[in-house]
C-alpha cells in the first residue's frame, strides 16, 4: 500500500507518505505480524513465534491502539502512552477470554506525531517493547533509533558477544519484552523533534533477520532513484524473503514533509538530543552507529 495525507498542529502542516508491506515470508504458513499505517501513527507488531495464538495478539494489540488513537488524529504523550498500556491489557483480557494456556504476546513498535505542551507544538513519540525496530534515514545514513529487548543484546551490551556474532546467535530470537506477558507493560518511550524533511523505517524483525543495515540502507539508496514502484516497503519485503523469508517481514516507510519547521542535517538522532535537552530530560536511547 502507498498512501499520502497532510496532518496539521496548530498552524504547522506536515506532509505524510507512507508505504507498507507484510509477508508470512518463504517458510512460516501463518502471518503473525499485524500493522497500522494510518497517518500520523504508524504501528508494527510482531506475535510471539512459538506461542499460542501470536497472529491474535498481534492484531489486538494492534486494534486496541486504533481505538484509543483514531486515524487523523494527533494525541498528546499521556494518551499515545495509555494507548500503549490499553494494547497490552487487551492482549491478556483476549488470551484469558479464549482460554490460551501458553504465552500469547507480541512486539511492538510505534511511531507517532504527538502534541506539545505549548499551542501548536509538535513531536514524533516514538516507543518500542522487543525486537521490531524503528530506523531513521537522512538520504545517507541508516540509524537505528531503539534497542532491541532481547537477550542477545543484553549480552552485547555486557560485552560478552559482538554485534556481528549476534546476528548468527542460535538465541537471537528470545526477547526480554512483551506485550500482553505481563500485567504491566514497560516501554522504551523517547521524543523525536519534526524538522524539515524525515525518513522513519518500522518493521519486524523478520526484515532485519534476513538483512543487514547495509543492505537496507542500500535499497533506500536505490529506491530514491528509481521512483515508486515498487513501493520501497515492497522493495525492502521482496528482497527479506528472497533473501530467504525465515520468518514473517513487515516493514512500514513514513517520509514526512514539515516545511515551516527548521531543517536538520540529520533528521534522527543528530538534532534530537540538543532540542531535548532544553526540556530537562533525554529520553534516547543508546543506538548504534548508522549503516552507510
């Protein structure tokens, strides 16, 4: 899918196209990941493989945000944030309502255009709870702006694995994080300023499985010269399943346009920690060096 629409915060209009694409992938028979791309709000969300019921999970998870957070609006923090929570206590109320005796859980990734404090203002909120991923693109580089909540970063981050070797880990699969596991549902949550011209990659961690930041960077790359068809979520999907498919893959393009707000070199992390920190707290996560 492609679609294009203008949100407006006050008297500043952002210009939104997006591109979305899911697969069950070469070898799975079921599609267990679910998306929104309703703009300004753009979810992934990944059911728990192995488990019961992770197609299910998904999908509510993935509705009861679309309850809280109606397509076209904008929601302040509080309210995307309890959107958040709600997703996760309606994991659990439909796991105990259809009887499901294992773990029925799912990832999730969001990104969303959120009001300020003050009129008129306005951030993208960005969250994330396991391994679906929110990268950010300048044209140049590839950064990836959350941390995967699984165990082999966990270990990377205590240095006793490498990156590279996480990414051929025979536990690369087990997640730290979960919607709907547990009766409380922790986030990383953190504030992205909108500037002039932003490029944000959602997805699950089927993409990431199969490609590297470097090959993803690559098809960005690419894709900027060649137009839009395919579509670069298609683009990005076909290439994770040809690539091999292990496991289910969606990925979600947002390119947003804000003419009247100032403009960044880089539209990800670059600008974000010196605008942030002027409202007393920073809220990014560590992130590792962008792909080329």
């Amino acid at each position: 899918m492609r679609a294009q629409t203008e949100v407006t915060v006050g008297s500043a209009a952002t210009r939104i196209v997006v591109s979305a694409e899911t697969s069950a992938g070469a070898v799975r028979p079921l599609n267990e990941d679910s998306f929104r791309a309703a703009p300004p709000l753009f979810v992934v969300a990944d059911g728990m493989g192995g488990h019961e019921r992770g197609d299910v999970a998904s999908r509510t998870a993935i509705a009861a945000i679309a309850d809280r957070v109606p397509e076209g609006s904008t929601p302040t923090v509080d309210e995307l944030l309890a959107a958040i929570g709600a997703a996760n206590d309606a994991v659990r109320e439909r796991s105990e309502r259809d009887g499901v005796t294992g773990v029925s859980g799912t990832t999730l990734v969001v990104l969303g255009l959120v009001r300020g404090d003050s009129e008129g203002s306005a951030y993208w909120l960005a969250a994330n709870i396991g391994d679906s991923r929110l990268y950010a693109w300048s044209g140049r580089d590839l950064r990836q702006l959350t941390v995967d909540h699984s165990l082999v970063q966990e270990l990377v981050d205590a240095g006793t694995l490498s990156v590279a070797d996480a990414a051929s880990h025979p536990d690369r699969n087990v997640i730290t994080r979960a919607v709907g596991v547990r009766p409380e549902v922790s986030a990383d949550v953190w504030l992205l300023p909108v500037v002039g011209d932003q490029v944000f990659l959602l997805c699950s961690d089927g993409l990431t499985r199969e490609l590297s930041d470097a090959d993803i960077a690559a098809l960005l790359r690419e894709h900027g010269a060649h137009g839009e068809r395919p579509t670069i979520a298609q683009a990005l999907v076909d290439a994770a399943v040809a690539a091999g498919g292990s496991d289910n893959v969606t990925a979600i393009v947002v390119e947003a346009s804000s003419p009247g707000a100032p403009e960044a070199s880089d539209p990800g992390l670059a600008s974000t920690r010196d605008r942030l920190e002027a409202d007393a707290e920073d809220t990014l996560p560590r992130a590792p060096e962008p792909a080329r």
